[in-house]
C-alpha cells in the first residue's frame, strides 16, 4: 500500500525536492512505507532517497534535510493507513453498553498499536501478528499502553472474550524482555479478576520491572444498557476497598523490593470505597493521569498551590459548577479551597445524576447533554456554569448524547465555560470572573 500526499509544506524539505501533493509515497531509502510509524521512522536521516508514483510512473527524488527534521508532507490520513479495529469481545467493553441510535463513530472500537504509542490509547494485543511485535521492537516504539486485566492465559482468554487473550500475552513478555516501556490497565470486574487473580496479576507484572512503569487498577463500569451480555456485578464500597487494600499491599512489596511503588487504585476506587484520595506523592508523577488515576490529587495539588501564591479575590457573580456524583463531594471541598482566598464567593456544586447510562454510572466524564439540561433545568438561573472538558467528546464541544454546549446554554438560558481538569486554571477562571464581575 502506498500513502497519498495531500499537501506539501511550502519551502519544506519535501517542497524543495519537488515532491508534489497528488503523489504516492512508496518507499524511504528502499524501505516500504506502509504507515505513519514507518513514516517517522525511516524519514528520520538527513539523506533519504524518496520513491513516489506521480501517476504516470515511478520516480525518485532525493532529499536532503537536517536529521529528525520533518520533510513537510501532509497525507489523507493521520496513520497513513486503515485504523485497526478491535476483535475482542470483552465481558467489561463499554462500546457494548451503549444504547442505540448513537453516532456511529461511538460505536468503532480501536484496537491499535499505533495510536496506543501516539495518542496514548490503551491495546490488548490480541490483533498483533508476531510481523507487527517484532516491527514494534524494531523501531522501539515506547511507551506503549496496554490493557492486560490479568496475567492467567485462560482467564484473559475469557475476559476478553478472544481466543489469543492468552497466547498474546507472549508479545507483553517480547516487549518488556526488548526494554521497551509499558503502562499496565487492569480493569478489575468482581468474581473475575479481583481478590487471588488480582494479587497474581500485580506480581506477575511488578517482576517486569523497569519495563513496566506503572500499573493502572480501575473499577469496571457498568450501565443500564447490558441486555444480553455477561452478567458482571458492579464494584460496591465493600468491593472498591478490598480492590484498594490488594494495591496497597502489591505497592508494599514493591517498595520492599527495591522497585518504585508502581501500582495506583484509579480515584474512583476511593470514591466508591468512601476512603480519603491518596496525595501527591502516591502516584508517583502521575504516570497515568491520561487515565484518569490521580486527577483528583493533581487537581487539588495544583489548585493548593497556585491558591499560595494568590492574595485575596473579588468573587464572581453566582455560578454553578457541575460534575458526575461521585465527583460532587471533592468539588465541594475544592470550593471551600477556594474561599480561604475568597470568602463572600457563591459557587454551588451540583452532581448530575446519569439517567442515560443508568445509575452505576456517576463519574463526570460520562455525564451527559441532556442530563445536564434536565438537572439544571431544576435550579434557579445564574451568571454561569461550570464544567469540566471530559464531559465533552474529545477535540470537540458535544457530549456523548450528541447534545452541543450551544444547544445546552440555549436551553438553560445560562453561559457554559469549559475547564480543563487543572487547578490552576480553575482559580484563573475565578479571579478573571471576580474582575469582570
């Protein structure tokens, strides 16, 4: 396969070697391109002897360019290639508990080595052919994201509801004996993966140390929408805590070990558990706060900080902020932060119950346009609400039921603001309003 140039950068390196949009990229330095890995990686030298089909036939241009410069070619498609579906049939997948009539985007389920290295998402392995691990280590594609769940063969076979469950845990075991860096995910699901299981799986991937960098345990989400599908229990207070007492011991042995604490209990584990977030210090840099592990603690962390650094603030006119229930309690308390600095601030946390995904489901990021509405349809009006960017789909300003930020304020008569999960930009959006106000 070869990939279709878009467009050219002006005066790049790609536009002063006559490279023209409208070609096809076939090979760098006699290496077949087939993807946006190969892309980067074999363009990478200062001298590439370039193949293209120009349509009427097959040339080579040579390019001369500084080493790791980009040679400014634009292609129809970010990976240069088809994006690999996922083949797994997993008992815990969430695509699988939507409801209908969604978009059908939502409904494509990745499963992608490519994006795991470049946009951070989370594989299983299970579609890697033993042509694709050793290309992996290869080019030292690293970090890489991986979703293990457990590391008994027969059991991630089940879990994921895949024959090569099992056997594709050879290619975790390939790249971590190559040096490469993985993050672990295990999403526990009780009367599966939990108790003994989980305990072996922690072990099991401590030992690969360095290579694995950190390990992930989230509880498995569940909504209304299961119809037909592997009856799973939910991760009650009981549940969350033992899950937390088996990563805190896994944590001890590791520091025993000489090795970094290396396993983190996601934060909505605490919640369920109704136990106090773990501060800072616990997840050790935030490995995986792309996750979602550790948000809370960054947020406060950074919110506690910048509050130091500030004097006291006119508060803004009344506002809202809104989040999933289990978030509402720690909203409250960052509210209570923010008036050490700002006493006479009216800021009322409101937790948005989920009707469209069920009742299980109260994280903030899962909220969505229409239970906003619904919910805040309840209240008196204000200056403005507050949200946080997870609500949205990412890179766009609907949530997941395809309602729009506009729709939703047109509704409710009330401006939405935007916030990144950040401390510090959460007070900003405070100090500004209290100056405008």
């Amino acid at each position: 396969m070869s990939a279709l140039i878009k467009a050219v950068e002006k005066r790049s390196p790609a536009d002063k070697a006559g490279i023209k949009a409208g070609e096809k990229l076939i090979s760098i330095n006699g290496s077949r391109i087939r993807d946006v890995l190969d892309y980067d990686f074999y363009s990478y030298d200062s001298k590439l002897l370039i193949e293209l089909d120009s349509g009427t036939g097959v040339r080579k241009v040579k390019v001369s360019k500084p080493e790791g410069s980009d040679l400014g070619l634009e292609f129809e498609t970010y990976l240069m290639d088809a994006q690999k579906g996922c083949s797994n049939k997993c008992v815990f997948c969430f695509i699988d508990q939507l409801p209908r009539g969604m978009r059908k985007t939502l409904y494509f389920k990745d499963d992608d080595a490519r994006l795991s290295f470049l946009l951070g998402n989370y594989i299983t392995l299970t579609n890697l052919s033993d042509e694709d691990a050793q290309r992996i280590i290869k080019m030292r594609i690293s970090p890489l994201n991986v979703s293990v769940h457990t590391t008994d063969p027969e059991l991630r076979t089940l879990m994921l509801g895949n024959k090569n469950g099992g056997p594709s845990l050879k290619h975790l075991y390939a790249f971590c004996k190559a040096g490469l860096k993985v993050k672990a995910q295990i999403v526990v699901c009780p009367g599966l993966n939990d108790g003994k299981q989980l305990e072996k799986t922690l072990s099991d991937l401590s030992a690969l140390y360095p290579s694995i960098e950190s390990i992930a345990v989230v509880p498995v989400g569940l909504t209304k929408h299961r119809e037909g599908l592997y009856p799973l229990k939910p991760v009650d207070k009981t549940a969350a805590g033992e899950i937390i007492d088996i990563v805190d011991k896994a944590r001890s042995a590791n520091l025993k070990a000489k090795r970094p604490a290396m396993c983190c209990a996601a934060d909505e584990l605490y919640l369920k558990a109704e136990r106090d977030l773990p501060d800072a210090d616990y997840y050790e840099g935030f490995a995986q706060l792309e996750n979602g592990v550790g948000l809370m603690a960054s947020f406060a962390d950074e919110l506690e900080l910048c509050l130091k650094m500030e004097d006291e603030f006119a508060p803004p006119k009344p506002w809202y902020i809104c989040c999933g229930l289990s978030a509402e309690g720690f909203m409250n308390k960052m509210v209570e932060k923010l008036r050490t600095k700002c006493p006479k601030l009216d800021c009322k946390v409101v937790g948005i119950p989920n009707e469209f995904f069920g009742g299980m489901v109260d994280v903030s990021g899962l909220v969505t346009g229409g239970d906003l509405i619904a919910r805040m349809k309840q209240e008196d009006k204000r200056e403005r609400i507050l949200i946080p960017d997870v609500m949205l789909r990412h890179g766009e300003t609907v949530f997941l039921d395809d309602v729009s930020v506009e729709e939703a304020e047109e509704k409710l008569g009330m401006k939405i603001d935007v916030l990144k999960v950040d401390g510090g930009e959460f007070l900003d959006a405070f100090i500004i309003g209290g100056q405008n106000g």
